[in-house]
C-alpha cells in the first residue's frame, strides 16, 4: 500500500490552486469504499514501481482506485519540504502523509462477529441465529470498522423456526468517497487523502464530542455551525429512526427547525437515529454530512410499540427477577389483578395508579435527570429521582397514544434474569414489537414483522387477563462498577416447544 501523500504530490499544480482560493477540491472519485460491494483483491494489489515520482498534474477523471493505489510510495523526507511553506504553516497540511490500513477481507465469512469477512456486502450472511436477537454488525470491510467515520449498525435476527438468519446490516455508517470534509469517509486511518483541500465542511464521526449520546425524550440540538462556517444559502437536517419507525403510526422523534441553522430533534425512543446535513453555499455548492445519534439509557431498558397504537392499549410488564410467580393474581382484569411481582402501568410511574403502592425490588434510586425528560418528568422532578423500576410512559389512550411504552431498570444487578410480558389490554387487533436495550445497545427485536405475532386478540383487561405474550427472558451483565455491560435476550415459546409466539388467553401463568 502506498502512501496517500503521493497523490497529493502528483497534483501539485491543483494543490497550490486549490489552497490559494481555500475552496474545497473534489475529484469524485471513489476510492476503496463507495457504494460497490468493497473488494479486498483491488485494494490487495501490490504498488506497481512507476519508476519515481512524477510531477505531472491529473486530470480528476483519471483518479479511480487504481490511480490512487497504484502510486509508488514516497518516503517522508521526499514530501517534507513539499508543503513547507517556510513560516512553518501549511495550507494543506489537510491529508497530509497517512498509510492507509489494511482491508482485512478473507475468503471465507466467519460466524458471530457481525463482519462481512468476506467482503461480498453482507455480514454474518448464512449463519445461524436465534429469532429476535440483535447484534452489532458491519457492513464494509473488517479492517475499517471503527475507523473514521464508520460505525456500527445492527442485524436481527429473523425466522419462526427455532434458528433464523440475520437481516441486512442496518444503521450504521458504511465506508463512503472521501469528501473534503476533515474525516475520514472510506475510513482507511486516513482523512481527505488525496483531496488536497482546506474543508469548510467539518463532518463528526463517532465519538465526537459535537455529536454527544441523546436520551430518550431529551431534545436534542442539532447545530449546523460547528460543521459549516461559510456562506450558507439553505441548511437541510434529515432524520432517520430505528425499527419501531416502521411499526408506529407517527415518527419516533419529534422535530424542530430541520430548514434551519440550529434545528433540534426529540427522540421519543431509545436505539440509533441517523442524521444528514446537506448545506447550499452562496455560490450554490451544496455539502453533506451523515452521522449517527446514539440515543440511550443506562441499564436495562424495554420498549414497546405496535401499529394500532393510536386505537388499542397494550401494557408492558416487566418481571421481578427474583421470583418466578404468576403475572396476575388471578384470572380477573388486571385492574383487579396486577400485582408487584411486575412493573407495571399500576405500580411504576412517577404517579401510582394502583392499590399496591410502589413496586420495589431493592434498586436503589437513581439521578432525577435519568428520568425526568420523559411525559411525566415533571412527576419525577416532585419525587426528586427516579425509581428502579419505572414507566416513562403508559399509552392507554387517554393519558397517551400512539406513542411506545417503555420500563427502565437503570442499575440492574449482574446476573439477574428478567421476563418481559406484553398484554392487551383492549383485546382487539396489535401486532406489538419489542426492543430490548442492555447498555444502551439493542440486543433483542421480538414480534417485528414478518415474524409478527399471529393472533393477539382477546377479552378486554376490564372482564379478564385476556391475551398475553411472554417476550423473552433478559440475563443482564453489569461490570464492577455498576455499568450495564450487555445481555443474553432469551425468546420464550409455549412450554416445551422450541419455535412459536407464548400467546395465552386468560392464563396469568408466569
Ligand atoms: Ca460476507
Ligand atoms: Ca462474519
Ligand atoms: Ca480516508
Ligand atoms: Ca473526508
């Protein structure tokens, strides 16, 4: 692999033209990492020895893959005085000398990492999986995960049997052309190689303190001068959500401002929201920036939605994980019926609505501010913390609708197992799915279609239990310092089978 500072040199006349008018130069040429299926044998390919630099301009058409990389390898001491501009200040010291990293595509796709090994555009393909489990993946090659401004999406597992297959990688941030834009885009260690450009467009990739985690409910500002400070003629945000996007009736996030300089968005779930800037200058160029939002909470978290959510009540519950006692204390309605052995609409928001007083299974409270910017924060904000357990919200139509339900567990203990049951409360039509967040990480979708819950009718909670679906079981892992690390997401099928929906009807079993 040869340095990317020889394809600076190459262009030298472009490079001087390009820094006097500090405007950014694009060659448009995709490297290694555009929208094709990467291929680790382009990228493999030995340097060819061109017999010594030349000096002679490109012409931008010219720059492909090959152009790039078929460059011999200039050593340090050739380029130092290149750019040395005799005040010790370069104007394009932007792409300056990089190596860039090792694709590491194999020939064959390895099982449980999540990688495209392979390289062939999918991660994980063929490999078998348990239905309704999530893993992080990537799709680009294995060597680039992490760099620049790639990231991690993640796969689900699909199927109805008792083993699925995983979906496409979704939500992440693949290797893209290098732009002129201070990162990394083809996330090859290396960012604005071979551009030569001063970036007025300064795009954040992960980790970057201008693109900080959100929190579920929290608005979050979005503000297009940390990434452009020129002369702007139009500002565009776009946002896009996660999996229950596609099962509510309404966006998971509200938004404020999107055509605008300084926009905001509220998450009203937790997972990934993938953002793009695109920016019109003054003389009509337009840039882009894509990053991603990691919105989460701490500890255990689990989210509800279904479609019908502006027109039937679904209640989430969440077991006590240290007793494995029926869900209801009898077959009756669960106003008549729920007890503390779960978290539930009755016994776990800010405001208790039921007979039994505030559920608690010895958590100790945690910070107000992990709480209170949910619908009822100003609840929490009187009780000045927030409960372990707890809802943020109940969507039964009258106090909410069409929004998820959700129960929190900010500081699990390590080891515990906790059971997951959603129950119809109306008793007509839902198709709810779950999502199962350990650290802040998806590690379960349960019910997303196609593998939606057949039947999920029953007689409405005010005559009896009605329907009810036990989720999965959730064996979290927390490190020394209390930190929710990650979990093992269990789906449960009727009692001795090993594929199915445990749908009951009138059966508060645990
Ligand atoms: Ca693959
Ligand atoms: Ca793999
Ligand atoms: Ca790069
Ligand atoms: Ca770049």
């Amino acid at each position: 692999m040869t340095t990317r500072r020889a394809a600076c040199l190459s262009v030298l006349p472009l490079v001087a033209l390009a820094c006097a008018a500090e405007t950014p130069v694009q060659f448009g040429g995709t490297l290694d990492g555009g929208a094709r299926p990467p291929d680790a044998r382009v990228d493999a390919a030995a340097p060819r020895d061109l017999g010594g630099r030349s000096d002679t301009p490109v012409a931008p058409v010219d720059r492909g893959v090959i152009a790039v990389d078929d460059r011999p390898a200039v050593e340090p001491s050739d380029v130092a005085n290149i750019y040395d501009t005799g005040n010790g200040s370069d104007a394009c010291a932007v792409g300056a000398a990089c190596t860039a990293r090792p694709d590491g595509c194999e020939a064959r796709e390895r099982c449980g990492n999540g990688l495209d090994d392979d390289c062939n555009g999918q991660s994980d393909e063929a490999c078998p999986c348990i239905p309704g489990t999530v893993q992080d993946c990537f799709l680009g090659p294995p060597g680039r995960q992490g760099v620049g401004q790639c990231r991690a999406g993640t796969q689900r597992c699909q199927g109805t049997g008792e083993f699925g297959s995983w979906t496409a990688c979704g939500g992440g941030i693949s290797p893209g052309a290098e732009t002129c834009d201070n990162l990394d885009n083809n996330c090859d260690g290396c960012a604005d190689e071979g551009l030569c450009c001063r970036a007025e467009l300064l795009c954040p990739g992960p980790g970057d303190p201008r693109v900080p985690d959100g929190r579920p409910f929290g608005l979050y500002p979005l503000r297009g001068g940390m990434f452009f400070t020129g002369d702007v003629r139009r500002w565009q945000w776009a946002i896009r959500g996660g999996p229950c996007e596609s099962v509510l009736p309404r966006p998971t996030f509200e938004t404020y401002g999107l055509d605008t300089r300084d926009g905001a968005f509220r998450p009203t779930l937790s997972g990934d929201y993938t953002i793009t800037l695109t920016v019109t200058t003054g003389t009509g160029a337009t840039f882009t920036c894509t990053f991603v939002v990691h919105v989460a909470g701490p500890g255990l978290r689990v989210e509800l939605c279904w479609d019908t959510s502006t027109t039937v009540d679904v209640d989430l519950y969440l077991h006590d994980p240290r007793n494995n006692r029926p869900w209801f204390s009898s077959a009756a309605g669960p106003l008549d019926s729920a007890n503390n052995d779960s978290c539930n609409w009755s016994n776990c928001e800010a405001n208790i609505r039921g007979r039994m007083g505030r559920v608690n299974w010895g958590y100790p409270t945690t910070p107000v501010a992990n709480c209170d910017s949910g619908p009822f924060g100003a609840g929490w904000r009187a009780l000045g913390m927030c409960s372990n357990p707890r809802l943020d919200i109940d969507n039964n139509l009258s106090k909410a609708s069409g929004v998820p339900e959700n129960v929190n567990v900010d500081n699990p203990r390590d080891g515990e197992t906790f059971r997951i049951m959603a129950q119809n409360f109306t008793g007509t039509r839902a198709r709810p799915v779950v999502n199962v967040y350990c650290g802040g990480r998806l590690r379960g979708t349960l019910g997303a279609a196609p593998d939606s819950l057949p039947d999920f009718t029953g007689a409405s909670g005010y005559t009896s239990v009605g329907a009810m679906w036990r989720v999965a079981d959730v064996a979290v892992r927390v490190d020394a310092s209390g930190a929710t690390t990650g979990c093992e997401v269990t789906p449960l099928h009727p009692p001795g089978m090993r594929a199915g929906f445990d749908v009951t009807r009138n059966d508060p079993r645990y």
